[in-house]
C-alpha cells in the first residue's frame, strides 16, 4: 500500500516538472465553459425581444384603398388652399403697407443747415484771417463741398457770393450758405402777407415784404439773418434770393419751369434742389470781434427752432498801432 501511494507521489512529481518545462505558447485556451442548455435559453430570450421590440417600432405601409385616397386628395386640397390664402393675403398686406420710392417712410419737419464752420456746441463757428492761407483753404474745400453736388447750375446760382474766387473771406466780405434739408411731400404753409407774420419776426423782414408785389409774396419761406449786438452795424446780402420757391420744393424728382410752347422758351426742368440753397453775404464787419447772428427760415407749419442757425463769425486781423512811438518813448 506504501508502494503504490509512492509511485503515485512520484508521478504527479514528473507531471508538475513536465507542465513547468512547457512553453506557454503551446497551451491552448478553448474559451470559457459554458453550459449548452443555458446558451441556447439566452439566445432565445434575446431573439424574443428583438422581435417583440421590432414589432412595436415597425410601421408597415397601409394598404391602399379608395377611402385612403379619398383623404390624401382632401388634405392636399386644404393644405393648398390654405397656403394660397396665407400667401395672397401676406402679398395683398405688403402692397398695402408699401411706400412709393417718392414718398417719406415717416413725415417730418424740414430744418435748416449752413457751410462753412464747426459746430461748437449749439452754434456754429466761422473764424478766419485774411493772412492765413490754412484757414482760407479749409473755407473754400467746405464751400466746394457744399456747392459742386449741384454741378454747374449750382456755381451759376451762388456766384454772386464767390467774386474773388474766395467766397469773400479775403475781401472781407464773406458768404454763408444757408441750406433748407429735404423733407419728401412735406407741403410748407408760407407767409403770403407781412401781416401774417409773427410779432417776433424782425422789423426789416416786415418792410421786406412789405416792399414786394402781390405776386411775390406766395410760396416763399422767408429768411432773416440778424446780429445779436444792436451796436454792431453787420449787412446782410441774400444770394440769389431771401427766400426759398416753396413751390415742388420738397420733391425728389425734377419739376417744370416752364411750359410754354413756344419755340423760345420751350419747356425745361429744374432739380429742386437748386432752390433749397441760398447764400448771406457779410459785410461792414468789425475786425476781432465775435459777433453772434441768428439766421431764420419763416413759414407757419414748420417750428421756428428748427430751422434756426447760431453763428458766431470773428475776422481776425493784426492790430496796428495808431500813432508812431518816437525813438525816446520806445526807450523809456
């Protein structure tokens, strides 16, 4: 009995030596043990609900029958009639609503600008020296600015104001452009008679109109420049004219002139906008002084502040001394 369990010793001894001695390559691994009856049961649980879950997503194409034809003409029908009438209706509304390409979007009031200068705050100033090339450079390209977008017509009707091709800042007689800004089919209510105006208005423009005909006093929007300081004796010259033609004023496109059928006059247009800018000459001005001036366009439905320009206008100059000093005053 001793034998045989020492010979069984020593052969689990040579088997454990022998697996030792094996490479692990060639050990072959089969996979995890499974039993058969439990794979077949989850492949079949799994199948099962594979099946039961494609059953409830599934969507098979109806059959198709005149009742399911019947209801598809309808819909359609609806849907397209709908559409229609969201369409038309949309199309009917922005034709309604859609602002001709002459007319404002909003109406507003027209007000009033000027050129040349620099806006310090609610006034606009204008200081120059007859000496100083800089400054007479800077007034000209503002004034060319302001008076080339009109061509040459625009030239024709403010030449009275550039004479010395400096726009009268070297003769000491300088021109301000006054410009009414454009306000599409706004329709001015004018001053047709001197007793119209308002007891504000200065004396001079009622004796301006005053002097005019009958004929001359329609349609026009006055304008009046006037200097704040009574003891100043500062002229002013309206070129062409004192007023705006309030007549197609405010309109985008050119309007006639005149329409005779003559051979002579012929017919011929004007672009309107010629006649929104007119030009105030300066003159009998004080050297180095600031001198205030309030420029006003007059007409009953447009509010006097906004068509009110302040100036201050100063001609620098070198001051010269009145009497020579003699040698020993200097000295002394």
């Amino acid at each position: 009995m001793l034998y045989g369990i020492t010979i069984i010793v020593k052969s689990l001894t040579n088997l454990r030596h022998i697996y030792d001695a094996m490479p692990n390559d060639a050990i072959t691994y089969s996979g995890p043990y499974e039993v058969g009856r439990l794979r077949r049961r989850r492949d079949q649980r799994v199948a099962d609900y594979l099946f039961r879950r494609s059953i409830r997503t599934s969507n098979p194409d109806p059959e198709m029958t005149m009742c399911r034809i019947f209801k598809l003409l309808l819909y359609f029908t609806i849907f397209y009639v709908v559409l229609g009438a969201f369409t038309t209706g949309l199309t009917l509304l922005i034709m309604a609503h859609q602002i001709p390409p002459g007319k404002p979007g909003c109406s507003k009031f027209p007000g009033l600008a000027s050129a040349p200068g620099n806006h310090v705050g609610d006034q606009k100033q204008i200081l120059w020296s007859p000496e100083n090339a800089k400054e007479l450079a800077n007034i000209r390209r503002a004034m060319s600015r302001a008076v080339d977008r009109y061509g040459l017509q625009g030239l024709k009707r403010m030449m009275g104001c550039n004479l010395d091709d400096s726009w009268g800042y070297m003769t000491g007689t300088p021109c301000i452009l006054l410009k009414i800004t454009q306000a599409l089919d706004f329709r001015p209510v004018t001053y047709d008679d001197a007793m119209t105006l308002p007891d504000y208005a200065p004396d001079e423009l009622y004796e301006y109109v005053v002097g005019l005909g009958t004929e001359e006093r329609f349609n026009r929007i006055w304008v009046s420049c006037q200097v704040l300081d009574p003891g100043l004796d500062v002229q002013f010259d309206y070129v062409p004219d004192r007023f705006f033609d309030a007549e197609e004023l405010f309109t985008s496109g050119n309007v006639f002139l005149n329409e005779s059928s003559d051979n002579e006059g012929g017919t011929y247009t004007e672009d309107p906008r010629l006649r929104r800018i007119i030009g105030v000459q300066l003159s009998n001005i004080p050297p180095n002084r600031d001198i205030q001036i309030h420029c006003k366009a007059w007409a009953k439905n447009i509010p006097l502040y906004m068509v009110t320009i302040k100036l201050l206008v100063r001609l620098t100059a070198p001051i010269h001394p009145t009497t020579p000093l003699v040698l020993d005053e200097w000295y002394e």
